[in-house]
C-alpha cells in the first residue's frame, strides 16, 4: 500500500470529526476506520472516540450513571477531550509527512540506514 492510503486515514478520521453528522454516523464510521488501521495507539484513540459515541446512542444511557455519562453535558465534558486527542494525534501524523509503515516501524527501534 502505498503512502497515501495509510497517511489518509488520519486525514479521514479528521474529516469524521468535523463532519456535522449524528453520532451514530461518527461512531459507525469510527468503527470501519478502526478495523482498518495497523496503528494501535491510532486504533485506541479511535475507538474510545467511538465508545464515546455509541454511549449517546445507546438507548437510555442515562441509566447507569457510574459508567456513563449520565447527561449531554456530561457527555459532552466526556467526549471533548476525546476527540481533541485523536485530532491532535491525526495532525501530528500528517505533520510528519511519514509513511504510517515507517512510523510503525520506528516504533519499533527500526532505523532508517542512511548511505
């Protein structure tokens, strides 16, 4: 695969999060792009922001306050932070102008060999 379809999933979960859609849209897509990335810190911020939206869709959510949030400004408070992470974290991707394998790889103690 080549740069451009790994780099463009940071880019489509930034579009996610501006998108004006309903939660469930942003948590249904959410979960397509989680299945898809090889980043697992990626895939965590990824999936807590879809967590965090399946608990405003999930029918009486209200109800269990100990783990969910129990209004929308809870869930609001809930969910800025959230989001904020993964736009940063996104952003910071694309600013590296990497390859998501090589930034995997560095991860990983690789080193790039220079000639």
């Amino acid at each position: 695969m080549g740069r451009e379809n790994k780099i463009n999933e940071y880019e489509k979960a930034l579009v996610i999060l501006r998108e004006s859609s309903t939660p469930k849209s942003k948590n249904n897509a959410l979960i397509k792009l989680s299945v898809t990335t090889s980043d697992q810190e990626f895939k965590e911020l990824i999936d807590a922001a879809a967590r965090g939206y399946s608990y405003y869709i999930k029918p009486g959510y209200s109800r269990n306050a100990e783990t969910l949030p129990c209004n929308h400004t809870t869930w609001l408070e809930y969910m800025v932070p959230l989001k904020k992470e993964l736009k940063e974290y996104c952003e910071s991707m694309l600013a590296a102008k990497k390859p998501q394998w090589q930034v995997l790889a560095e991860r990983n103690g690789w080193i790039k060999s220079t000639p």
